[in-house]
C-alpha cells in the first residue's frame, strides 16, 4: 500500500508484531489523479485467515461515505464477498464478485474498483 499514489502514513494496528488491520490515509485527489470534493480519507485493510474461508475487507472511510468489499459471512444472500456502501443513515449491500481466495489479488482488485465507487459519490 506504500507504492499506491496517495496513500501515507500506511500503520498496522495494533502493531508492526502483531497486525490485524493495515491502515493508510489517503490524499484522495492524489489517489484519483482528478479534483474530487473530498481531499481526505483513509483505507483500511483487514485479513483474518480462518478455516474454509478467510475474512478480508477492503474499507474506505471519508467525511461522507463509507464503503468497500466485505469478504465475510455477513450477507450470505449475497455471496462470499458483498460490497457495502453507507452514506448518513442509508446502507446499500451488493454482491462483491470477486471470486480470488489469495489476499493480495482482493486488494489488487478492489483498489482497481475504487476509483469507479467513489465517482459514484461525488455528488454527495
């Protein structure tokens, strides 16, 4: 996550010994390569191996939205991975399709998608 445009300040937390999530501030325009209405977020990168499949997310968090893709036993209506989107009181749960098991090709894919979603929420 250190070699993505934007991204600063990339921490694991609880710590560099003992990582559970991996965390990144984001200068958003930096990261979209065009003027956007929000100049600051962050991303949070989680992976929990587990037996059968493993739980990863890939979340971003700004002033306004909130969203990413969920790989999780949250919505099984929707699938092994669903895609979560909140802005103010209103969530919106979508399939994810993303069907890669490896957690480096999920991060790959969703950072590729993340600039067509957070287009989507330009306007808010």
């Amino acid at each position: 996550m250190e070699k993505v445009p934007g991204f600063t300040d990339v921490r694991y937390e609880p710590s560099r010994l003992r990582p559970r999530t991996v965390v990144a501030d984001v200068d958003v325009e930096m990261f979209l390569g065009t003027s956007f209405p929000r100049s600051a977020a962050k991303v949070e990168v989680l992976w929990r191996p587990r037996e059968g499949t493993d739980v990863q997310r890939v979340h971003w968090a700004d002033e306004v939205v909130n969203l990413g893709w969920h790989k999780d036993d949250d919505h099984p209506d929707l699938g092994t991975t669903h895609f979560q989107r909140e802005v103010g009181d209103e969530v919106i749960h979508e399939r994810g399709n993303i069907g890669v098991e490896a957690p480096l090709s999920f991060l790959e894919i969703c950072l590729d998608r993340l600039p067509e979603e957070l287009q989507k929420t330009s306007e808010f």
